[in-house]
C-alpha cells in the first residue's frame, strides 16, 4: 500500500484556496497522512514551487515550508505556526530566509506547489538545527522509507 498524503482544503492536482495564499490569511492547509511504511519513525514535509519566477521560464524552485522529525502519528491542522507544531518538529529555512509558512504567491502564471511527504527510518539529530532544504536532503540521505505527494495550483 503506497503512502498517502491529504488536505481537507483541496484535492491533487486542484486549485489552493484563496485562504492560503499571499491573497488571503497566508496559512498552511491542513494536512494529514496515512499507509506509511514499516518502521517509520519521523517524517518530512518539504512544500516547494518548481516554477519560480515564471511557469513558462521557471529558473528555481521556491521552498514554502520545511519541516523535518514529525511524529508519523501527528497531523497538522489549519494554520500551523512555530508555536504549535506537533512535540520534536524542527523547522527548516524557507526560501524567503524564515522559517514556518509560506503560502503560494506567484509573480506571474499558473504554478504547481507540491507538498512531499518523506517516510524515514530515523529522527534526524537535533544538530541539524533550522537546515536549508539542501541540509535537510543531505541529511536525509540513506533513511527514506517512502515518499508520497500533494500537488496544489495557483495564479494570481
């Protein structure tokens, strides 16, 4: 059985709500996950933007949210922020230099927010600190289990 990933807010492959946008409250969607394989013991959610600046010449990809050590039993309901994030989640740094949220706002075109999901088989060190998402990958090497994704929409 593969590795689910869901949002009450939107379905794969649909249009993120307003709500959270840089257009609207700038919130994270509620997130949730099941099937996850034997012996997880921590998850990883990186929310990215592949399309940055512009879908039709895009030249990065844009890091919304980086979250690393989730419990595999956790969820995360509306509007997560630093202060409520489920016991030992550590934060990475996202692409505006922050950590925490960051909803979809686009410059200019339709672009794909993906929402990836890691199954490890370790919790990463807490040495780790706030990682890039580069750090986190590294770190990550070697201990993923599974990987599963949520892909959203957007354009202003």
């Amino acid at each position: 059985m593969s590795m689910v990933l869901k949002s009450d807010a939107f379905v794969d492959g649909a249009r993120i709500p307003v709500r959270y946008t840089c257009e609207g409250d700038d919130i994270s969607p509620p997130l949730s996950w099941s099937s996850l394989p034997e012996g997880t013991a921590s998850l990883v959610l990186i929310v990215d933007d592949p399309d940055a600046p512009d879908p039709a010449a895009p030249r990065m990809v844009w890091d919304h949210w980086i979250l690393y050590n989730l419990p595999p039993e956790a969820t995360l309901a509306e509007g997560m922020t630093s202060d409520h994030l489920p016991a030992g989640t550590g934060e990475g740094i996202n692409s505006w230099g922050r950590v925490g949220y960051g909803g979809p706002c686009p410059p200019i075109g339709c672009h794909r927010y993906f929402h990836c999901l890691y199954a490890l088989d370790v919790r990463l060190p807490s040495e780790l600190g706030t990682p890039t998402k580069d750090e986190l990958l590294l770190a990550m090497d070697d201990h993923i289990l599974g990987h599963t994704e949520l892909v959203g929409i957007y354009e202003v």
